[in-house]
C-alpha cells in the first residue's frame, strides 16, 4: 500500500470523530504514506462540523465534507469515495467502534485480493441493534448471494481501481452489498479478515433510526425485484 483515503461518514458524532479522525492520521504516520481522511458530515445537527473543522485547519490532510442535510449512510460513502485521491481506500465509521490499529490486519493481503473485509469477530451492539442486524442479513443472504458473512461490516480496505469500475448507486446500507456484488461481478478478488468491534459509547447509530430502516429495508426489496447491480457496474 504506497497511499491512503480513509473515508468516514459522520452524523452527530462530536464526542467521538476527533479521536477517529487522530487515529487515522496516526496510522498514515506510523506507514509514512501519503494520504488524507476525509470526512464526509452528513447533515450533523451537533458540534460535529466545528470540530472537523478545527481539525482540518491543524492537519491538510484532513478534508471535510458537508452535506448540509441528512441524505443518508449510503450517500456519505458515496460522496467519500467520489473525492479520494489515493490508491487504497479504508472505508470505517467515525463513531469509534473499530480499532484503526487493525489496518494492519487487513493491510498484508492486498498482495492477492482487491477488497479486504473486515469481520466482526464479536459484535458489540445492543440487543436491538443485534436483532436489526441478524433480520437485515438473514434477508440479505436469502436474496443474494454475497459470499461474505459480514457484508456491512464498516471496516473495508479497497483498491480505489475498484471503482472505476463499479459505480455505486445506493443512499442506504444497501450499499455494502451493492460494493461486494459489483466487485465480484467485475472479476475482483474478495477476502475477509476478524477484526475487533466496541461498543458505542456515545451517540446515535443511524441505522437504528426507524426512517433509515424503512428506506434500507425498501431498497432491498426493489433491488430483488430489478436486480442487485441495477445502476451498479461500469466501464468507466
């Protein structure tokens, strides 16, 4: 890995974005890479955009994002990706439940794979948001044919060649799945590797809203019906 984007989507997380944000960087200084974090605030209704923007104006290499409205997890990453300048990108979350340190974890098999997966050995949500999950992914697995345990699983190292040729269409969860079935599709190599998970210690997880359920839960349903790659898969 000669360069890094790490790209977090956030939304309302001012209590946890700048230790991610700092764990980022420190990855980058412990490989010595170029690289830069860009953080994309998805509509954040808290002290989350000033904090990113105290730390833009320490470090260049962090570079935010507004959204100015909420247009979903889905859109966040999109925006992310669409920005990147690096050859290998991290995609993680900013509300401090993985460890960057695991970077290293993922990072030796890119000497044979494109996208490396991060799984939860042991997830640490709530009870209900572990139920959402299970019902999320029994109806995912039932529908398509992923070949991963741990589809949405926000800690995915990712050849930034990978999309130029998938182009992602999502604004909801969807989109894991959409990445791992465009990549596959596309010929891609896919690998996935235990990493550690934490829980929340504060904050709301998005995908717990009621709103983004509903709205996660009908794409899935339209993109069994038109397909899973509808808009997915490029030649770009």
């Amino acid at each position: 890995m000669q360069s890094l984007s790490v790209v977090l989507p956030a939304w309302n997380e001012q209590a946890t974005v700048g230790g991610v944000v700092r764990a980022a960087l420190d990855q980058l200084d412990r490989r010595g890479i170029p690289g830069e974090v860009i953080v994309v605030d998805d509509g954040s209704t808290d002290a989350t955009r000033p904090r990113l923007a105290a730390l833009a104006a320490l470090d260049p290499r962090v570079r935010v994002i507004d959204h100015g409205v909420n247009r979903g997890y889905g859109r966040a990453l999109r925006t992310g990706i669409s920005a990147c300048r690096f050859d290998h990108v991290l995609l993680t979350d900013a509300d401090g439940q993985f460890d960057l340190g695991d970077l290293s974890r993922l990072e030796p098999w890119l000497a044979g794979f494109d996208l490396v997966l991060g799984y939860r050995a042991a997830r640490a949500d709530r009870l209900h948001r572990r139920v959402n999950a299970r019902l999320w992914n029994t109806a995912v697995a039932g529908l398509f044919d992923t070949g991963v345990r741990d589809v949405d699983c926000a800690f995915k190292l990712v050849a930034r060649a990978v999309f130029t040729r998938v182009a992602l269409a999502s604004d909801t969860a969807f989109i894991s799945t959409e990445l791992v079935l465009g990549a596959r599709a596309a010929g891609f190599r896919v690998h996935e590797v235990p990493v550690s998970h934490f829980p929340r210690t504060s904050g709301r997880a998005t995908g717990a809203r009621p709103d983004v359920i509903l709205r996660a839960a009908w794409e899935l349903g339209r993109r069994a019906v038109v397909g899973p790659m509808a808009s997915s898969t490029s030649s770009r």
